[in-house]
C-alpha cells in the first residue's frame, strides 16, 4: 500500500515538473493543466485551521512575471507562485500557479518574499511589492553565479583530474 501510494505522489511530482520544465508539454488546444486552479487545490487540507476561513477566491497570474505573490484577498496568509510558460516563440501560452499558506502567526511578507510575523507585515501594501519579483534571482552588485566551467579561474577544460596525469 506504501508503495503505490508513493509511486502516485512520485508520478504527480513528475508530471508538474516536467510540465513545468517542458512547456512544449503543454498543448494550447487543450484544456490548461494549471491556469484557473483554485487555490484550495493545492494548499493542504488542513488551510482552513491556519486561515480560519475557506480561500477567498480571485488571485490570477495571468500578466504577472515568475516569482512570489501576496494574496490580499486572504489576509496575506496565503501566497502563490506564479510561472509563465512560453511556446518557442517566446508567447506566453499559459500560467501555472501554486499556492501556499503561512504557518501560524505568520503572514506573507511581500517586499522580503518570506512569511514573516504578522506584526511585521502590513497586507494593504502588499501589492505595492509585486515588482520585487523583476530582482528575483539578482544575487546584488559584484556577486555573480560561479560560472559551472571553471574551478578556482581555472576552464574546466584545462583542468587535470584523476591519476597519472604528467
């Protein structure tokens, strides 16, 4: 039973990501797989405890960019993911959206894109921060991603591993 419970979620998880990851695994005749899912389809089924309430609906992410989004409509405790997906033209073809909720006593903190203590986060200016997801990813001035092909200034391919080399 364990087992076949786990190949499930397995297949599920392989699924969205390869959705996700291959959006030409999206058909634009079909119906979406993603865009226009209700938030409760993909919060646990415990929400309404943290949230006290079912979600409110009406949160799109149709327009916005990737990243992390402030639901006001839910006091801010519930947040969604929101990722574009392109055909090879460079059109967005669709969204799929993921949300979440805070855990207890927390809200999403928008401008820091975490859930923060409630006393830290004011929802009504939530919206206002939405454009903090332009930087998302930016590591800030003179901080880079180490380039995978080299090691140490060194190109990768002018690198000597293993033994015996002279």
């Amino acid at each position: 039973m364990a087992a076949a419970l786990l190949a499930i979620v397995l297949c599920g998880l392989a699924t969205t990501a390869y959705a996700q990851f291959h959006p030409d695994a999206l058909n634009r005749n079909a119906p979406s797989l993603f865009s226009g899912q209700d938030a409760q389809d993909t919060l646990p089924a415990s929400y309404e405890e943290l949230l006290g309430h079912q979600v409110r609906p009406g949160f799109v992410c149709e327009g916005k960019i990737y990243g992390y989004y402030a639901d006001p409509n839910n006091e801010c405790k519930v947040f969604h993911v929101c990722v574009p997906v392109h055909d090879d033209n460079g059109q967005v073809i669709d969204t799929i959206k993921w949300s979440f909720i805070c855990g207890n006593t927390t809200t999403f903190n928008q401008e820091l894109l975490v859930c923060d203590y409630d006393d830290n986060v004011d929802c009504s200016q939530a919206v206002n921060f939405y454009h903090v997801n332009q930087h998302f990813g930016e590591l800030g001035p003179g901080r880079h991603v180490p380039n995978p092909n080299q090691q140490h200034g060194v190109p990768r391919s002018q690198q000597h591993h293993g033994r015996g080399r002279k």
